[in-house]
C-alpha cells in the first residue's frame, strides 16, 4: 500500500528529516512534507492549493499548540475527514497510550521514530480503513 501525500508535524527538524527518509525507503508515498508546529500545519491544511495528506503523524510535545490540540483543530477541517491521523512521539506515557486509544480518529500511537516495523503496522492499520 503506498499513500499519495503524507505530512508530518514535529518541532524538531532532524526527526521531521529521519522520518521522511524512512516513509521514502519504505515506499510508503510518493510525496512527504514536514512542517515544525502545529500552527504552520494549520496553515498549510487550509491552503486550498496544497495536497490533502492521506496520512498526517502529529507529534504530541510541541511548543504553542501541542499534537492534542492540532488534532482537534484539523476535525474541524471537512476536507481532512478521509485523513488518518498517527500520534508519533517521544513520550512513553500511559495516560498518551490510553487518550489515543480513546479518540476515534486516532488510528495509532508509535514512539518515534519511524521505523520498518512501524511503517508495517500503519500499512496494517490503513487496510482496515476507507481512505
């Protein structure tokens, strides 16, 4: 399964970098953007000229808006709605695991990076879903 568009959200530069060289050696898209925080996510999603991503990884800890907070914020974007939405993050949190769990839209919680095992289980996860 390989994915038109998939953007990722970090604050940190380096990690938006390693992930995007693992989703390309994965060939998990054809095409991966980054931005560092959610408001500059926000800005790109309501761009009406942009791709919509079929896959958006949101880190969680980011300074201004945090990942929750982008989540809740991109529900209220009608275009996203066929969007699957990945927390990936650096926190081993319990109360992260159980809060994804718990939201819907959430389809899946990783601890970054992105690795070969993980990009198996979101290929796993999006055949079970209508994109």
């Amino acid at each position: 399964m390989k994915f038109n568009n998939i953007l990722l959200v970090d604050d940190h530069y380096p990690m938006n970098i390693l992930n995007s060289i693992i989703i390309e050696e994965e060939n998990l898209a054809n095409n991966v953007e980054y931005v560092l925080n959610a408001e500059e996510a926000l800005e790109c999603l309501n761009e009406a000229a942009n791709p919509i991503p079929d896959i958006i990884f949101i880190d969680l800890n980011m300074p201004g808006m945090n990942g929750w907070e982008l989540y809740e914020e991109c529900t209220k974007i009608p275009k996203l709605d066929n969007t699957l939405f990945f927390i990936l993050t650096a926190s081993n949190a319990e109360s992260d695991r159980v809060k994804a769990k718990n939201i819907d839209g959430i389809s899946g919680l990783f601890e970054k990076p992105l690795n070969k095992e993980i990009i198996i289980e979101v290929r796993r996860i999006c055949t079970d879903k209508v994109i």
